[in-house]
C-alpha cells in the first residue's frame, strides 16, 4: 500500500468522525464547541495516521509472510516428489532373480519389498544369511506355484503403493487398512477365485512362512466365508439322542434323577485342534466327547447334576460348568479324561466360561452377578484369585486382547484384566437383556445377540482408552426376531443361532443374510464351524448331532459363479 492510499484511508476516517460530529457525537454548543472540535481534530489526526499505518504494514507483512510459507510448502512437496521418483526409479533399475523350488523369478527389489516386514524384504539385507544355488543365485525351497500368487500380491500392493492413492507410514511404507483391502480384494477376484480349497490353505501356509501377516488373515476370512457362501453342504454323519442315550443308559438315569432339566439338548461345544476332539456339554448333565470330522464317540464325561451351560476343552485338560453352581475339571486324551476336581464357584447358575491360554487363566460368571478368576499353574487344581462384582446377573463372556467383555442385563460390561478392575466404559444399544457374545480379535469386533432378536457389531479397538467412545455400536446387524441363541464369527461372517437355523451374516455396511442352514430336526441351538477340517456341526435341541461337510473346492475346475438354491444347499 503506497502513501497515497495510506492517507486516503485517514481521510476517509476522518471524515467520518466529523459526519459523527455533525449528529452529536461531540455534544456541545456554540463557539466554544466548534473551538473544541477544532483543537481535537488537530488532536487526534497524527495519531489517526500512525495507528492506520501501522494496521496497514501488519497487514502486508503478514500476507507476504503466509505466501512465503506456501511457497516454502510447495517447495518440500516438490522436493518429495522428485526424492519419490528417484526412489522408485533406483528400485526399479535394480532386478532381483530368486530360485524358488527350481524355478527362476525375477522381480524389481520395490515389488520385494512392498511388505517391509516380510521375510522376502528381509532377504537383501547383509546380515541375513540365505541358501544360494550353484549360479549364486538365492534359493528358496518353496512351492513354485504359490510362491507366484504370492509375487501377484506383492506386485499389485507396490503399484497401488506407486499411485499415491492410499495413505503410507512414512516411517516404514505400510499402506493403510483401506488400501490393504482393495488390493486383497482384486486379487479375490482375479487370481484366487480359481483355487480349489486345499491349495488356498497352502497359500494361506505360505503367507504365514514369508510374514506376510494382512495376506494370511485376509485369506483365512476369505476362505471361511466360500466355503459357507458357496459351497454345496451334505450331511455326512448324524448322532441321535438315542444311540447316545442306550449307550450311556446308566449315566443318564442318574442325572435324571437329580437334574431339573431333564433335556438331553446340545447347550455348548468346544473343539481342541491338537487332539481334535470336540467337547459337547448337554443339558442333562452329561458331556460328550467325539472325534471330528468323523464324529465318533470317544467317552461320555458325568458329574454335574444340571445344565452343562459352557465348556472350555484344551489338549491336557477339559473345563466345565452348570446350573448347580459347580466348576469341573478333568484331565486330557492322555489322561484318559479322568475327574481331577471340582469347586462350588458360584452362587447358583454358572453361565460361562472362558480361558486365556497367553495369561494360563480361567474366568466364569454366574447368575449371582461375579466373575471369577482362576490361575492354571498348578499341574492339576486351578487357584481362585478372586474376581470382580458386577452391577447385576452374567450371561456370557468374550475376550479381546486384555479386556473381557461380559453381557449384564441390557447392556455389556468391560473388565481389563492387567488392572484387575472393571473400566468406566459400557456398552449400550440393547433394549432387551444381552444374551450371547463373540469376538472376531483380528478384525476388533464384538457382536451381541439380546432375547428379543436383535444383533448389533460393535468396535473394540479403542476400549482400552476408557471413554464413552471405547465402546460403540457400529451398526444394527438383525433387528428383532426369534431371540438369539449362539453367536460365533465364520471368518468375516456372522453365524447367528436363532429360529431354529442358522443364519450367517454379512455384517458389512449393509447387512445381508448371505447363507441359512437348517437342522434336521426340530431346531438348531448351536453351530460349530471348522472350515479347517470341512466340518460344520449342528446341535439340536433334541440331543442330536449333524455334522455337514462341503463338497465345493474340492477340484480346481469346480466355479463359484453360481449360487446354490435352498434345496442344493441342504
């Protein structure tokens, strides 16, 4: 602004000031009053000048400083830019040759190292001591056939990488979740569609040698959710009440004599992987044990005198609990699943158990509104620690990372289990008393199913910060209906229990019933998934066994491109 301006600007406020003058903002009279208005003007005009002046420097000074920090902004991006293509450029003038099973590959060192922290990155540091064949070239002695899905992976990560379209850490390069899943996702539709179910576990395999850590989680969802989407279940084996009940005809007429439910129905299961068998708990206090997939009798476990409401089966020890109010414990396989003790642990019914391997704990809640906490160290009797006191009854439990979650009433209640205390934070959205939960722990969520059939997801990642927003509902997944019986996650699916079937769930921004499987009988009250060994289990409320397997993905050349209508897929 040049001095011309600067003192049209004092005139303009000067003249100003006289027009307010002239209406009586100097109040006065006569001569002495137009003397007075004189000598102010005289006054107060230098002073005008140099606050204006002054406004007006700090006003262009400030501009000029802001557009020097734009240019100076411009000028760092421009410099990343440039730095970013001459990265890339070097990466990609530098090939990389690896032997993999015999076959040769070659790829840019930027496609090798999409995955900073894979093993495959790691291989072209000095310190890392690799096999090499006769040519000097490094040799890995892995599939060749999966090993170029993984390659596909990495190659389609590092041109997303490339575009710039996905934010980065700038620390290591990882992308973000958003970009990871667009990038798994063209791939589900490109080159993983065509596998059958046996070489997706071996990619799966594969995945976990090279760390690839977002590609095996990714995979295992993925192939839970086609074998439940796609895939053609038949019944391969079927167990009834009544074979059961006239081989352990004995145990049953003692716990009918003593138990108040007089059911032999499927209340719960638990499936142990080292030794596959499968804990089943049933409701006139007997516990089943059966090999899978074939579903055989192995033993029948007796002791409880009510309800077995949950079981926790591990390969050295069995635990148990019921409506008497009593926690049992048995030995393994090896031991030959012999009682080892049993301890009252709560004031009437004894609703749910859970165990954390990582911390050797076992927590139980009851009707009478505890939980308890019990430490496994000793080689037989699990030591009572003590526990915590809820507001009111306890239906279920389910654990993410140190945090177990516990349904109380309508709403659901968090304990941190390194503090030993209850947090501040409550999950609230059910208008009825919750009855089930489930945890997907490598996804952070938590799904809960009330008795009058509505079934929401929530968010768990950030419970650990202790605000009202630790835990919240992200969506509404089944409004009301048939109450909720068992809830449990099938990859990124939800199986819930209600009706008398199973419906398993998208539980996307839009949920949709992807799948329904009804039982054989009169009604499905637990589901058990083990996409691992092709063997869905059904418990029904009359005490019966269904064990359904599929036959889709068994061969290559079966396609996925055509759903199955109810009638196939019964």
């Amino acid at each position: 602004m040049d001095n011309v301006d600067v003192n049209g600007n004092i005139g303009s406020w000067f003249s100003r000031m006289i027009r307010l003058g002239d209406m009586g903002f100097f109040t006065a009279a006569g001569d002495a009053a137009t003397a007075h208005r004189t000598v102010g003007s005289q006054t107060i005009l230098p002073s005008f000048r140099h606050l204006v002046l002054e406004e007006a420097l700090r006003t262009y000074f400030t501009r000029s400083e802001e557009k020097v920090h734009l240019l100076m902004r411009e000028a760092n991006l421009q410099r990343e830019r440039v730095q970013k293509i001459m990265e890339d450029v070097s990466l990609g003038d530098v090939l990389i040759t690896l032997n993999v099973g015999g076959t040769m590959f070659t790829m840019s060192r930027r496609t090798l190292c999409a995955e900073p922290e894979s093993m495959l990155a790691l291989l072209l540091c000095d310190w890392m001591k690799v096999e090499r064949d006769a040519a000097g070239v490094i040799f890995l002695d892995r599939s060749p056939h999966l090993f170029g899905e993984i390659l596909s992976y990495l190659r389609v990560k590092s041109d997303f990488q490339r575009s710039g379209s996905f934010r980065t850490d700038t620390r290591d390069g990882v992308m973000d979740e958003d970009g990871e899943r667009i990038v798994l996702t063209q791939l589900t539709q490109t080159n993983w569609r065509h596998l059958s179910s046996v070489d997706l576990h071996r990619l799966i395999a594969e995945a976990n040698y090279y760390n690839l850590k977002s590609l095996e989680f990714y995979l295992v969802q993925y192939s839970q959710r086609r074998w439940i989407e796609y895939g053609t279940f038949v019944s391969s084996c079927e167990v009834s009440n009544k074979s059961t009940s006239e081989s352990n005809k004995t145990c049953y007429e003692e716990a009918t004599r003593t138990s108040s439910f007089l059911s032999d129905a499927v209340i719960c299961f638990d499936y142990d992987n080292e030794t596959s068998i499968c804990a089943v708990g049933r409701g006139n206090g007997l516990i089943s044990l059966y090999l899978l997939p074939s579903v055989s009798l192995v033993k029948t476990l007796r002791g409880h005198t009510n309800c077995v409401t949950a079981l926790v089966i591990t390969s050295r020890r069995v635990f148990s609990c019921a409506r008497d109010g009593f926690i049992f414990v048995w030995h393994g396989r090896e031991g030959s699943f012999a009682l080892i003790s049993s301890l009252h642990a709560h004031q009437g019914f004894v609703h749910d158990l859970l165990y954390l391997p990582d911390q050797l704990s076992l927590f139980s809640c009851g009707e009478d509104g505890h939980i308890c906490v019990y430490i496994l160290s000793d080689e037989l009797h699990p030591n009572t620690v003590g526990g915590v006191t809820a507001p009111g009854p306890l239906r279920s439990l389910a654990a993410y990372h140190q945090y177990i979650f516990a349904s109380c009433k309508e709403m659901i209640i968090v304990l941190d289990t390194l503090r030993g205390a209850l947090l501040p934070v409550r999950g609230e959205a059910h208008a009825a008393p919750v009855r089930c939960l489930s945890v997907c722990e490598p996804a952070g969520l938590l799904a809960s199913g009330d008795w009058e059939g509505a079934v929401y997801v929530w968010g768990v990642r950030g419970v650990g910060g202790g605000g009202p927003e630790g835990l919240s509902p992200l969506r509404q997944v089944r409004k009301r209906g048939d109450w909720v019986v068992h809830l449990t996650f099938v990859g990124e699916l939800l199986a819930a229990v209600s009706g008398g079937g199973v419906d398993f769930i998208d539980i996307g921004p839009q949920p949709t019933v992807v799948r329904h499987i009804a039982g054989t009988g009169p009604g499905v009250r637990v589901v058990l998934a083990l996409e691992s060994i092709n063997c869905l289990l059904l418990g029904d409320v009359d005490g019966g066994l269904t064990a359904l397997h599929s036959r889709l993905f068994t061969h290559t050349e079966e396609k996925v491109n055509v759903k199955k209508t109810d009638e196939e897929k019964q």
